[in-house]
C-alpha cells in the first residue's frame, strides 16, 4: 500500500499545478501527425511562454511532433507526456545554425538555447533525433557518413549555451544523428533519470557533452552512444566561457563504441575538481579515458566504485578495450576537417597541458586489454594512482590485441606491445595499490597478481 501511495505522489508531483497556465502547441496549430512541420506552432507556444514569464508547454501524449530548428528560452520547461514524441525534420535543408558559431564543419542546431535561465525538459515522452535518417548506408561495424563540403548539416539534438539553471529529468532522448546534449558554458545544471539511447553505429553519436560548464550534476541515467557517453571537454570555439569543474556523475549505466566516460580531447582550458561514482560500464570499446590533446589542463579527477567490461571494434572507434587511459599528447597536425579550429589562432602545431592527481578506486574491469598511461614527456602526467584494481583480461572477439591507441596524436597512433595490466609509456608518480590481474586465452606479460609496464 505504502509503495502504491508513493507512486501516485510521484504521478501528482510531476502533473502541472492546479491553476498554471499550460501552453499547448496543438492550440497554436501544430498537427502532431508526424507528418506536418510543428516547428512554426510550437516556437509561438514557447515564445507566448515565457513572455507571460514562463510555465509548460505541453507536448500531449499519442502526439508525434515534428519539428525543424527550435529556440528554447528563459523560464520554459518543455514536459513531454507518455507516449509524446518530438522528431527531428529529416530535411537536411532546413538546419542552417552552426552548433559551434563559425565553424560548420561539425553539425548543425535543431532544438537549442542562447543566453537563457530555468529551462527545464522534463516527462515521460521521448525526444527522437531521427539519426538514420541523416546517415548513408548501413556498414559492418557503424553508417556511412555523407560526403560534406563546407558544412555538415546533420542537427545535433540539444545545444544548450550559457543556460542557468537547467533541469533535464525523466525523459527519454533517442537516436541523435550527432551530438545529443550538449552543455555550453552552463551553470547549475541537473540531468536525472533520462534514457539516451543513441544508436551505436552511429559515429559522433556523444551522449551527453560538458564543455566549459561548472556544477553539473549527471545521475541515474541510462546511456548508448556510438561515440562518448559522457565527455567532459574546453572547445576553442567557446573559450569565453572559462573552465570545466565541479562535476559529479553517479549511479548511471552506460555502453559505447567509443569511450563510455571521457575527458578530452578537446581541451584548450582546464577540467578539475570532477567525480564519477557508482557506475556500470558494458561492452565499450574504452572505459574511463582521460585523452587531452591540446594546451589544457586536468587535475583532481576521482572514479570510485565502477563495474566495466570492454571489448575490441574496428579501427572506426578510437580505443583498444583499454579499461583505464590517462594520456597527453600533442593533436596530430591538421589531420581533421576542421583542423584550423584545433589549434590556437594563428598556429599550425598544438601542444598538450599536464594531467594530474587523477584516482581509481575500486575499478573492477573484464577486458580484452590492460590499462594505458602515458604522455609525450615523462612529468607531463603525473601523480595517477590506482588502488583496488581488479582487472580480469579475457579475449572475446576476433580483432588482434595487444594494441593500445593514441588517437589522435602527432606521430605513430598505435602502441603495440603484449596486454599488461597497466602500461605506463612515460608517466611520474604513478602509484598501484591492490591490483589484481587473472587473464584467459590472452599472451600477458606478468603473473596472476598483476603486472605493470613501465617504459
């Protein structure tokens, strides 16, 4: 009885409060037939919304909205009933917004904010980036990209710059045709309970993307993402807005082709003071990774108490089933469609910030694959500390191991070597404490209780 009470208070809490103005887009002539364009209809729900100083607008259950671009604004929570959906347009014409400023050779805006506070997106229904519908054909290991000239117009799902106070909660976002949620210079951000479930061949498919954005709370999430599930990041397109810190990610389940929890590698800024906690990683191509590959710096990072199981893919995928990677090394040189936004103004050749105080605690790992740390000079990572490693080294597929990836960096992109429990390249300071390494049907170089690598 007790938890049938519960239950209906929760139902009640999340209705909207006796007497709040609801603002309906199908009253502002939107079709939800899935068919019709409703982005005309509901941009005026949003902007009646919040020029009366804001409330909900209400997208009504057994409705499938689609929609082109979206400005979302100040005051407005987006709530989304059961069995509600809002669809990205497959047009690939109507997405002329650059999702980063000048540079549009990594996608374009479809639902996004500027300069806003106290947005919320919030329900039970399901935002649907239609990501198929912007890729080419279907390959083995992911989908062809579409040739691109001067910009990509693939929309990434949610472009969320300079907001203050936002809540993400609830819902469930869905097949992201680029990045998915992505925060731009954020402050006091709160994303709880939400199912991202972004295809997993889809390549830039990123979950949820932290970039220049302080006090951000990430928890009880479910995560499939072709590339990071979550990464925290500096890009240089949005230098203004400072720093990455004070971060915490707790209680989330997570699976990617890429790296499941990553920072980097865009970092020309600093990232510091970040805790990842109580997490359960399955069947990614990478685990925990720390890939800083420009002039940033990383500094007091803890994972503590995660559950993780990697596997090898395709070199499509950056990562060699590495369960835990520390790195910093210089970006390879204009290697990339956007390469003049990799570097600072002006220069061709980047260079790597240092990366240190960074902890595992109670990491218990099964992988094809040993742990990697390394930079490109000796004290450029330093003081990394590993206590209570259990590392269980198991082959699963047919890619050959032994392998550990740099991407991307300048020089050779590959380390080959036999599977250690922990290989260090060049590193200081890196202390082990309690590793524990049981390895089946993999060439290892050490014993059952552990080995560690040191070059």
């Amino acid at each position: 009885m007790r938890k049938v009470l519960i239950s209906l208070l929760m139902f009640f809490i999340m209705l909207p409060a006796a007497g709040q103005v609801v603002y309906d887009p199908l009253q502002y002539g939107a079709k939800g037939d899935g068919k019709a364009d409703d982005a005309t209809a509901i941009q005026r729900a949003i902007d009646d919304c919040t020029s009366h100083g804001g409330s909900i607008v209400l997208f009504r259950a057994g409705h499938t909205y689609m929609s082109g671009p979206v400005r979302l604004k100040s005051n407005v929570n987006l709530h989304l009933e059961s069995t509600a959906v809002l669809l990205a347009n497959p047009d690939e014409s109507i997405y002329h917004l650059s999702a980063f400023g000048a540079n549009k050779g990594e996608g374009m805006m479809w639902l996004w904010a500027d300069d806003a506070e106290n947005i919320a997106l919030t329900g039970q229904g399901t935002i649907d980036g239609n990501g198929i519908a912007f890729m080419g054909k279907e390959l083995d290991d992911s989908y062809e990209l579409k040739p691109v000239t001067t910009f990509d117009p693939r929309p990434h799902v949610l472009t969320l710059t300079g907001v203050r106070h936002l809540v993400v909660r609830d819902i469930t976002i869905r097949d992201g045709a680029y990045w998915t949620l992505h925060l731009v210079g954020c402050d006091g951000a709160v994303i709880d309970g939400i199912n991202l479930l972004n295809n997993l061949k889809i390549r830039n498919g990123d979950g949820i993307d932290i970039d220049h954005s302080r006090h951000v709370r990430i928890a009880n999430c479910h995560i499939t993402s072709g590339d990071d599930c979550i990464c925290l990041k500096n890009r240089r397109e949005t230098a203004r807005y400072g720093s990455c810190h004070d971060i915490v990610v707790t209680n989330c389940v997570m699976t990617s082709r890429s790296c499941a929890i990553k920072i980097g590698s865009e970092n020309m800024d600093s990232i510091y003071n970040v805790l990842f906690d109580n997490c359960i990683i399955s069947a990614s191509n990478r685990g925990l990774g720390i890939q800083n590959r420009d002039e940033g710096t990383v500094t007091d990072v803890v994972f503590s108490n995660i559950l993780l199981d990697c596997r090898l893919w395709s070199d499509v995928w950056w990562g060699k089933a590495e369960p835990i990677y520390v790195t910093s090394y210089p970006r390879a040189n204009g290697n990339h469609k956007d390469a003049n936004w990799r570097f600072p103004p002006g220069q061709v050749e980047g260079r790597c910030g240092q990366v240190e105080r960074i902890f595992f605690n109670q990491i218990t790992a099964t992988s094809e694959n040993g742990c990697f740390i390394g930079g490109d000079t000796p004290d450029k990572v330093r003081d990394i500390h590993l206590n209570q490693v259990s590392l269980r080294l198991r082959k699963t597929t047919d890619y050959p191991g032994g392998v550990y990836d740099k991407r991307p960096c300048r020089g050779e992109g590959f380390v080959e070597g036999k599977v250690y429990g922990v290989f260090v390249e060049q590193a200081t300071g890196v202390t082990v404490s309690g590793l524990h390494v049981t390895h089946e049907g993999i060439d290892y170089g050490g014993d059952t209780h552990g080995a560690v690598d040191i070059q």
